[in-house]
C-alpha cells in the first residue's frame, strides 16, 4: 500500500540505455515536503533517475510511486491528471526560442486546462514575479535573457499549474556563484512558501549544503540516502572523496559562517 507521507517511492528499479545497466535493484523514498538531493559520479544516471521517475524513460524493472500513485497502473487520463501535480525544470531550461517567456509559462496551462486569455495573463504575470523576474520579462525570447533568467522563467513554467512536486535537474549548472546561490535562495524560499517537496539533481556541492534535506547519492547502480552529516561519516570510496574533498570542504564551512 503507498503511503500518504511519500512524495516517491521507488522499488527495486532497474533501467537500461542503449544495453548498458545504469540502475539495479534501487530503492528510495523520499518524504512530502522535503528537497532531497541527488549526487553521482559522471555516467551514474542522475538524469535518467530524474526522466525515468516522470515517464519520460521506460524502467526495465521495478516500481515507481509518485505520489501515492504506482505509475504502471496509470491510463493515460491516469498519467495525464498526474502531471498536473508535479512540474519540471530541465537542465538547459528546455524553453521554447520560438515563444516569448510568458507563452512558454503558458505551455501547461494550454495543454492541461480551459482558461481565458485574461486569466491565463494575469497566472503568467504571477509567476513571473514569484520567481523573481521584472514584469516585461514575459513579452521577452530566451536569447534576450541572460543564463540566470532563462533559468527563472524555466521554474516559473515547472510551478504553472501550482504543483506538489518539483523536479530540477542540475538548475544552477552554467550559473556564475552569485547566480547560483541566488537561485539556490529562491529554490528554498519557493519551496517552503509553496509547502513543495523536491527532487533536486546536482553536482553544486553548495547547493547539497544549504537546500536540501538529506541527499541520495548514486553508487554502484543503487542510492545511499542520509544527511550530510551521515554521508561525512561513509566509508564507501567515492562518498568519502566527494564529500570530503577540497570543494565539500568549502562548502560546509560557507553554511558554517551562514549560520553563525
């Protein structure tokens, strides 16, 4: 029986690209209302987990739950009123060159419900600003944007239809540090303003350390879930080289001197 209390909740999964094993007999559960972190080495699949839990990559085995529903039992009107409640933020953004800002927030109103061109305007001035972009932004293309505000109207279409589940994949990859860490801001306030659970895809050790919850690294095809502190305290090889390292050093140490 799914439990009420997970946002996903993964089963001895398995998936497979071009032959190659990427994930076997993986298990996570990830909490409402928390942002839990994925890390992985280059080629562990963190993107495929990210595509494979939305149904954008068939898993060879296993199960999926994404809130509370086993998505191999969904029909297409099943699927179709699931992905009103999660939203997606691709690592380049995925925004449409052809269509302004505002009509490429407009995507999921259009495809999932029957609004008026007033209200659909007023919606798309709403999230603009929620996350944080200057009003005329939505009459503006992607290439008339710097990379931190594509990045902004890119979440601002993920949080179009008011989701319970976010799903970012690598959101500050590209980002100058400040960009970054202004964006790793805006993730957090969005997250506990909005009551949002997330599954955040990243290598920004800066981001682990002030965003998430707790973080699941990808080893040896499965996931370790824990804290940051727990994950210091691993032995596994490459968990005590990534966390450890210079860069995770200095990452811990800046969210010392925040908090202090």
């Amino acid at each position: 029986m799914a439990r009420s209390d997970l946002a996903i909740r993964i089963s001895d999964l398995k998936t497979e690209i071009g032959g190659n094993v990427l994930h076997d007999g993986l298990n996570l559960e990830m909490e409402r209302g928390e942002v839990l972190g994925v890390v992985g080495a280059s080629g562990a699949g963190k993107s495929v987990l990210l595509r494979t839990i939305v149904g954008l990559n068939p898993h060879a085995a296993g199960k999926i739950e994404i809130l509370g529903r086993d998505v191999d039992k969904l029909d297409e009107d099943g699927w179709r009123d699931l992905r009103t409640h999660f939203g997606v933020l691709f690592q380049d953004g995925a925004l449409f060159s052809s269509l302004t800002v505002g009509q490429n927030i407009q995507v999921p109103m259009n495809e999932f419900m029957t609004l008026g061109p007033k209200l659909r305007d007023e919606i798309t001035a709403v999230k603009n600003s929620l996350v944080g972009l200057p009003p005329d932004t939505v009459d503006k293309f992607p290439s008339e944007l710097s990379g931190g505000m594509r990045k902004r109207a890119a979440l601002a279409r993920a949080l179009a239809l008011e989701p319970d589940l976010l799903f970012l994949d690598e959101p500050t990859a590209g980002l100058d540090p400040i960009s970054a860490a202004e964006f790793d801001s805006l993730m957090r306030n969005l997250q506990q303003a909005l009551g949002l659970s997330v599954f955040l895809v990243t290598h920004d050790l800066d981001s682990l350390v002030s965003v998430c919850d707790r973080i699941a690294v990808l080893v040896d095809k499965k996931v370790v879930v824990g804290t940051l502190e727990e994950h210091m305290a691993n032995e596994h090889p490459w968990i005590k080289a990534y966390f450890h390292g210079p860069r995770g050093r200095a990452a811990q140490q800046s969210a010392e001197k925040k908090k202090a």
